[in-house]
C-alpha cells in the first residue's frame, strides 16, 4: 500500500513533469478511464452471472 509520504512524492514528480497546466486534463482522463474500466468489468460479472442478455452493452 502507498503511504503519506510516497503519494506527495509521486504528486510532486508528476507536478513537475507535466507542470500544474497539465494535471488537470491528466486526472480527468485518468478517472474517466477508470469508470470505463469498471463498466466493462460490472458488464462482464452481471453476463457471467447469466444476467445479462446475451449481449455486453456498448
């Protein structure tokens, strides 16, 4: 697990390689890849557990 002091390092890093203009843009991509990530995994659990349709949304 990350602690404290790693997480600041990892931020202050980031800051400075893609610079505070950046970094927004940067955790908006990064959270929306993640909520099309657990979308494609919620749609693959509910069609294993039978159910789905038949079919995977999208």
């Amino acid at each position: 697990m990350i602690g404290t002091y790693e997480l600041i390092l990892i931020l202050v890093i980031a800051l400075i390689l893609f610079g505070p203009k950046r970094l927004p843009e940067l955790a908006r991509a990064l959270g929306k890849a993640v909520r099309e990530f657990k979308g494609a995994v919620t749609d693959l659990e509910e069609y294993g557990e039978g159910k789905g349709k038949g079919e995977l949304r999208g």
